[in-house]
C-alpha cells in the first residue's frame, strides 16, 4: 500500500458491535484504526487485542481534564488527531466515524488517496438507516439486518456528512469547522462544497449511518452511552422509525411506559 490512510473513533461501551466494525473498516483496506476509550467506559482491551492494525489509548492520556468534560471534545480529538498525532506519525489521510458508522468505497483505499492527493478534504455523504422495524436486537450483520435507506432522516440532516483529511494538504486543525464541515472540502466528483447539500452522493466512498439500530440497542444506548455525543431520548426513536409502535415494542421487550 503506497498511502497510510487512518479511521479513528472516540468510544465508549461499544462492546456490542465494536469487532464487526473493526473487522469490517480493516477488511476494507484502511492502514490502521486508532480508538480512542472515554471515560466511565467498559474496558475494549480484550477485543482490540484480536486485531492487528487496531491501537486503543485513554481520552485522558491527550485530553486535559478540562477537556474531558467539554461536550466538544470529539472535535478537540479531531484538531489532535491533524495537528498532533498524524504528522508524528507520518500519516497521510484520517477519518473520524463513529462506531454507527461504516466507510464504504467502489475503489481500493490506495486508489482513494491517489485520486484526491491533491485535495485537502473530502466530504463523504452519509447514507441513513433506522431500526428497519426491527424492535430487538437479532444476530446478523448491519448491512444483512438494516438494508433500507431511510428518507425520513433527509430533511433533518441535509448537509450531513464526515470528511476524510488530507494531512499534508490541509489548513491543519483551523480547517475543522465542525464534526461535519472542513474548510474548502470537496465532494467525491471533485466539486467545492457549499455549507448546505442538496443532494447526497452515494459513489465512489460514502458513509452508511446505522442512526438507530434496534429498539432494544436504542435502550441500551440511551442508558450506557447517552454522555458520548448527542442527547437523544426515548421520543427521538419513534420519530425516526415512523412506521414503528411503541405499544408493540413494550409487548415484546416487556417494557413499562417510557
């Protein structure tokens, strides 16, 4: 592989699908995957520990205590991550997803990074999933159990996206203007991108965004994960699953009123 292309995480009690994710991303060719375990988070050792090409460090051994505790603090790892961590390392290309979230690309990784060498950033579009009606967590893959888009996320996060960066091309960390935005990106096809997006483009490298997986794991991340990035609720659930009934849900998972 000629060019080093990192995805990097910011994690935290991910033990439930954090090796289909991983297995998946080094399947797909990415030179190394660096996560990055929160505080009050189970500990991932044991699985990383399976992997070659899969490096785990705590928030606290490059976030200040400060830090920690600022709900921007993904961003902060994503300004360490350009300024700090990749120029040590020699590192041409990082990628900040989330654990929901898998890279997908038509072409190999090497030719991605040979294609847009000459760019600073790349837009990668999200392409949204819900729970599917899927109301307990069942065996299966992501893309085997969560096979249809979901358009009711459209209007809710048009412009959307995470944006692979360019190391030696880049503005450094003052190009970071949000999670989803950098300064002067592209998208795929080679065009500036504007602040709002009219429409998604699902070729060449996209993003799938499994937003909400099963009833049963919303649960789950509502009571062991809610601190890690947005505050969602009970109710955010039925309104990105529109087809779904909260009735049906507490019949089969036994559930008192939520």
């Amino acid at each position: 592989m000629k060019h080093s292309f990192y995805i990097y995480s910011m994690i935290k009690n991910e033990r439930l699908y954090l090796e289909e994710w991983i297995a998946w991303h080094l399947k797909l060719g990415v030179t190394k995957i660096l996560l990055i375990e929160d505080n009050g988070s189970e500990s991932h050792k044991d699985i990383v520990d399976k992997f070659e090409n899969v490096q785990l460090i705590k928030v606290s051994d490059i976030l200040t205590p400060e830090q920690q505790k600022d709900s921007f603090r993904q961003r902060t790892i994503v300004k360490w991550f350009i300024d700090v961590y990749a120029p040590e390392m020699g590192i041409e290309w990082g990628l900040f997803i989330d654990t929901d979230e898998y890279l997908n690309m038509e072409c190999s990784i090497d030719d991605f990074c040979e294609q847009y060498k000459f760019y600073g950033a790349v837009l990668l579009y999200w392409r949204c999933y819900n729970a599917n009606g899927h109301y307990m967590r069942e065996n299966g893959t992501h893309q085997e159990l969560y096979k249809d888009d979901c358009s009711v996320f459209v209007p809710k996060i048009r412009g959307n996206s995470k944006y692979a960066v360019n190391i030696k091309r880049c503005h450094g960390s003052k190009g970071v203007l949000s999670l989803h935005r950098y300064y002067r990106n592209v998208d795929v096809f080679k065009h500036a991108v504007s602040r709002w997006i009219d429409d998604f483009i699902y070729e060449i490298a996209w993003i799938d965004h499994f937003m909400c997986r099963s009833y049963e794991d919303w649960l789950y991340k509502l009571k062991y994960r809610r601190n890690l990035n947005a505050m969602r609720d009970d109710s955010t659930f039925w309104e990105w699953n529109p087809g779904m009934s909260k009735e049906i849900a507490g019949k089969i998972l036994n559930l008192t009123e939520k």
